[in-house]
C-alpha cells in the first residue's frame, strides 16, 4: 500500500510487494489443504496446488506490476478488474474448460 506525505507517493519497498504476494497466495492455498484434511469433497493433487499456485503468484505480481506503474485511481481499479478477471477466467478455463477443453 502507498502512502501519500506531502506531495510525494511513497512506494512499499519492491521487496515487500513480493512477499505480500507470496503470503497471500500460501494463505490461499492453505484453503484447500485444510479442507482436504474435514472432507472428502476437495481432491487437489500436487499438480493442482502446483497449478493453482502459479496462477496466484502471476496474477499477483502482474496487480503488482501494475499498481506500481500506474498513477491514477481510476487506472488501477481497472487494472485490478482486467487481472481479476483475467484469473477468473483462466481459474475457470482450467476447472472445467468452458471455452476449450483444458479442464476435461
């Protein structure tokens, strides 16, 4: 998160942006995990924590990227709607194949 002092945006440092990134798509993937242990509903493989866990990470360093490089409000929420919808749709597309059949 920025902060404004004065007439100057101070960024994070790059080096937290990342680990922000890194923590967040752990804490996403923990989710699953966890649910595997209360029921036999949730069936993830490696491959599919491998999977979903590149898919967080590049979406959250391309919001990064984004919101780093990008100067105005207006800009970066839809930065952020482009990305977020951009992972829904490949989330979905890996998932079940709704264009393609990547997930069948």
């Amino acid at each position: 998160m920025s902060t404004l002092t004065g007439n100057a945006l101070v960024k994070p440092h790059l080096g937290k942006s990342l680990l922000a990134v890194a923590v967040v798509t752990a804490a996403i993937l923990m989710i699953p995990l966890v649910a595997m242990q209360f029921t036999r509903e949730v069936v993830w493989t490696g491959s599919d924590f491998v999977a979903a866990g590149v898919l967080l990470a590049f979406a959250g360093l391309v919001l990064v990227a984004a919101l780093r490089r990008l100067r105005t409000a207006k800009s970066r929420v839809i930065a952020a709607g482009v990305v977020g919808l951009a992972f829904l749709y490949c989330w979905a597309e890996l998932a079940v194949g709704i264009f393609t059949h990547l997930g069948s």
